[in-house]
C-alpha cells in the first residue's frame, strides 16, 4: 500500500518547526499506544505541491481524542466530539483536527455519511478526489512515506482533479463545488470521465441542504481569486442551481479583481455582493431564501440592492453631500466596497470615498440635550432637526455652533401657531 515517494524532506521544508515538533510528539504518543498515525487530505496534496499555510488533518488507527488529550498542554485546549471521534486541538496559534480513521458509507443521496472506524486504506477511498486521497505515514518505523492508493501522486503530477468512483457525487454532490473549487484554485483541469459525471449528476445538486449549498458558496468566497470559479461553475451550467440569473462573465471577473486592487482582502461578502449584483431586488431575495443566508450576507445582498437603485445620485457630479449619504447612511461596508467596484464611474468612486471617509462621520455640534434646553420637545421633531443640521454641515451651509442654533430657532418660529 505504501508508496516509494518519502515526503519527509517535503513535509520538513512546508512545515513550521512548531508543527514539525509537534508531530513528533504526537507520533510517539501514538506509537506508545500502539496506534497508526498519519497526515491525510490536503495538507499531503499542498506538501506535494509545494504550498504554504495549510491546516492539518490528522487521522488515527485508534482513539483520536484520547491522543489528542495525551498530548495537549490542557484539556481546555482540546474539543471534542465524541460521536466521530474527533478533536480539534489548539497548538501554538494552529488548529489542529485529530480524526478516528474510519469507513463510510451513504444511505442515501445528499444524506451525510454513516460512519465506522476503519483502516487507513478505507479511510483514503471514501474520500472525494484522487489528490485529496493521499496520506503520509507519521510512525517511526517509516515516517514520511506516501501512502497513495487512489493515484493522487499521478494526478497532481497531471494536474487533475478525479473522482475516486462513478457514484462519487450521487453519494455527496457537494463534491461537484469542491471540484470545480480545486480546479480552479490549483489550475488543475478536471478529467474528462469526471466532467461527464458532474454533468450527469448536477441534478443531484437538489438533494442537497441550502446550508451545505451556502457552505460550498462561502468556501468558494475564501479562495483567493473566487471568480475564477463563478466563471468555470457558469460554463458548468452549475452557477444557475443557485439563482437563474446569476453570470460568471468577464464583467463579474473585472469587478472581483478590482476589488483586490482596492483592498488587499476583500472579505467574502464583498464578492457575494458583486456574485449577485445584477440581480433585482426579487431575484435577491430568491436567492437569499434558497441558501438561507446568514443575516451579514442577507445585509450585504439588500444594501447593495439599495446602491444599485440610486446609482443615479452616486454618479451624477452635481449630487450634494448631503444626497449621497441619504443613499449610503446605515449601509453595510461591504456593501460599499462592492459598490465602488461595481459602478463604473469615477465620481461614484469619489462619492463613495468621501462618505466613508469624511461625510458618514459629520454630526451636528448640538446634541438631542441641546435641542430640548432650546424649546424643542422630545419626540420625532429632535431626530428630523438633527438630521436637517447634519445635512446641512454635508453642503457646507452652516458650519458653527452658533449657525447651528439660528437654525432650530428659526425651526421653532417657522412652526404653525409661532409667531
Ligand atoms: N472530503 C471529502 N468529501 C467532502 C469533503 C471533504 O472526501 N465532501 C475529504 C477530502 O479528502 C478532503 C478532506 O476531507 O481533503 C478534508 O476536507 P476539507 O478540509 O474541506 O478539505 P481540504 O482538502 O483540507 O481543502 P482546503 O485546502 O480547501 O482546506
């Protein structure tokens, strides 16, 4: 079963010497208890490949939890869940995912998994594609070796991202997401018998939960460069599952590289913004409704619906301040930035810089106590006179204390039955 490919020299080059010292420690734990160790999924696929910054998976022939408590320096750094036996561990600022190796079968499509402890080789085939499919032995008697049973070493090597099995996304569609994810993120391609199976089985895609859907769709806003994705899903006939509407076109590749050029992360949301820009205001909360978005994304698809529909005042030169941030006031930031890449124009982008950098943090020097001490009572009247100073600090038309209270005095004159 094990490959002649030695790792170890990889794995020492990818690692951070805390991980590495770790393993070690935990390697002879394992040994002691007389348990197989070993580094699985991708963390074996990005050693290979020569990328940095993974999380590791680690499985056990064995009890996962109790070695992950053997080694932790507390058991408060350790999580548990007793069902699959798994433990997260904490380790010098690194997550740390400890698993009982084990089959799985499906007992029935978009159903999770029945699971029971198995060995490393069984643990391997249940997994979804070749380069995810490998692991590498960390026991004394051979640490380093590759364990490869599925040809996931061939496959990277090519450069291809194949399932294990023809049922592979009857028995977890989600793995059709996923396969296009890796493809893209890789600059892999997927081979052809897989290709043909997504386009089988993309109707499997309805048998899937909306909150395993918008966990795909929230992988996909992690990735480096997610529109690379969208582009690939659309071709796919995949990007419609989601919303009929949605397009994985250049317009959306421009925007979504822009907004790297504007911020050096742009957080998920930002992206989810622009996936769904050109939707209407109906089609957004269709879209909202089948993935069941958290309330942060619902916020980012609405606000944007509400930019989108007064671009108008953004672009137009002669808006007030005072316009502009009657528009974006109360909008979520990532509604902005996705706004400032998805408006072709360069006085939106002022606009929009503007009120987030200068015009959003205007408040009148009077406060709501001031108001009431000039006559003003409490009631609705406080809030519209503050917003009306406000408005107009934004257009420049007062800008002292003393301009501030002529205007409530005037305010308090101009009512019916003040003379
Ligand atoms: N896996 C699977 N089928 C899924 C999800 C996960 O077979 N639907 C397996 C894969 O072998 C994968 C491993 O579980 O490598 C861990 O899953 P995950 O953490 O999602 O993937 P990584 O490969 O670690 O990918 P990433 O680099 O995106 O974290």
């Amino acid at each position: 079963m094990a490959n002649d490919e030695n790792l170890a020299p990889r794995l020492g080059e990818a690692l951070p010497p805390e991980i590495a010292a770790f393993l070690k420690v935990a390697s002879s734990e394992a040994a002691a208890r007389g348990w197989r160790f070993y580094l699985v999924g991708g963390a074996v696929r990005d050693a290979i490949l020569g990328r940095a910054g993974f999380d590791l998976d680690l499985s056990v022939e064995g009890d996962a939890i109790g070695l992950a408590m053997a080694i932790a320096a507390s058991p408060d750094d350790v999580t548990v869940h007793h069902r699959f036996n798994t433990a997260r561990l904490k380790w010098g600022g690194h997550h740390i995912d400890l698993v009982r190796s084990r089959e799985e079968t499906y007992p029935r499509p978009g159903a999770l998994p029945t699971v029971r402890p198995g060995p490393i080789n069984m643990d391997l085939l249940r997994r979804d594609f070749t380069v995810n499919a490998m692991a590498v032995s960390l026991n004394p008697d051979d640490w380093g070796c590759l364990i490869d049973v599925c040809g996931g070493l061939r496959d990277i090597r090519q450069r291809l991202i194949r399932v294990l099995h023809p049922g592979s996304f009857i028995d977890d569609a989600t793995r059709i997401w996923r396969a296009v994810r890796y493809e893209q993120r890789l600059g892999f391609r997927i081979e052809p018998e897989t290709l043909k199976l997504i386009e089988r089985d993309r109707v499997m895609l309805g048998t899937i939960t909306p909150d395993r859907l918008r966990y795909e769709l929230e992988c996909i806003l992690t990735e480096t460069a997610p529109e690379k994705v969208f582009r690939r899903a659309d071709e796919l006939g995949l990007l419609s599952t989601w919303h009929p509407s949605l397009k994985g076109d250049s317009w959306l590749s421009e925007v979504c590289a822009r907004a790297r050029s504007l911020v050096e992360k742009p957080h998920p949301d930002v992206y989810l913004a622009l996936l769904a820009w050109r939707l209407t205001a109906s089609e957004k909360e269709e879209f909202i409704a089948s993935l069941r978005f958290t309330k942060p994304q619902a916020r980012a698809l609405r606000d944007s619906q509400a930019i989108a529909e007064n671009g108008g005042i953004l672009t137009s030169p002669e808006a007030k301040p005072s316009a502009v941030a009657a528009v974006l006031h109360g909008l979520s930031r990532d509604s902005l930035v996705a706004a400032k890449c998805a408006v072709p124009s360069g006085v939106a982008g002022d606009n929009i810089d503007r009120f987030m950098n200068e015009w959003k943090h205007s408040a009148p020097l009077l406060t709501g106590e001031d108001l009431k001490r000039l006559g003003v009572a409490q009631g609705p009247d406080l809030k519209s006179i503050l917003d009306g100073i406000r408005d107009l600090r934004l257009d420049g038309l007062i800008c002292s204390r003393a301009q501030e209270e002529n205007f409530v005095m005037e305010w308090l004159k101009s009512r019916p039955g003040e003379s």
